[in-house]
C-alpha cells in the first residue's frame, strides 16, 4: 500500500498556521511517502482515515500502543526504514491539524480538528 502524508508548512509571512487555520489548498508541504506492506484487511482494503489514523498513533503513540495496533507498527517500521535508509530524521514527522494524508490513488484528506475533511 502506498501512503502519502502531506506536513503541511507554517507560512509567517501570510500569517498562516496549519495547526491552528487548518488545511489552505496550496500551502507548501514536506511529503513522506511510504510503501507499507499492511496487515490483512476487509476487501475494500484500509481507508485514507484509518491509515492516517495509524500514521498519527506510530508518530505520536507509546511504543506499546503502537505495537498494539498492527496498521501503526506497519507504518511505525516504514517510517523507521526511511529514516534509516535517508541517513536522518526529518524535521517533522507527526500529523496535525492542517496535514494530508492519501492511500494509492484514493481520495486525500485533510486532518481536521476533529477528524478528517475530505479534499478531493
């Protein structure tokens, strides 16, 4: 499964703040794309909501809420694998209010202040 994650960037200079204003179509954004092989799931395969609800928990979560949850630590070991084959840590992993995220070709959706706004 291909993920996209899109960390939206604060832009001072147009006194815009991801975290705070949310998504603005257009704002610059750091992309993390990953290749996730994921644990088995119903036919409809996992939804852009419960990747990037996964995505939150592996970047946000305990090492033992993540190791709970088998989507996280898929993503959670994805994540490590790309830190580890760049040679560094990016500057910002976690997803916040502002942020995308999109499974293969689906729809994109923008963290909300609660939950997710679809985009596309």
């Amino acid at each position: 499964m291909k993920i996209t994650i899109g960390l939206t960037k604060t832009d001072r200079a147009a006194d815009y703040v991801p975290a705070m204003d949310g998504y603005r179509e257009g704002a610059a954004q750091d992309v993390v794309l990953l290749e996730v092989e994921a644990p088995t799931k119903h036919e409809g395969g996992w939804q852009a909501v419960e990747v990037g609800e996964a995505y939150f928990t592996a970047t946000n979560a305990p090492q033992e809420v993540i190791e709970a949850d088998p989507l996280a630590l898929a993503v959670y070991r994805e994540l490590a694998e790309e830190v580890r084959r760049q040679g560094k840590v990016p500057h910002r992993l976690s997803m916040s209010v502002g942020d995308t995220v999109q499974v293969d070709d689906g729809p994109r959706l923008a963290v909300a202040s609660f939950g997710f706004t679809q985009l596309d």
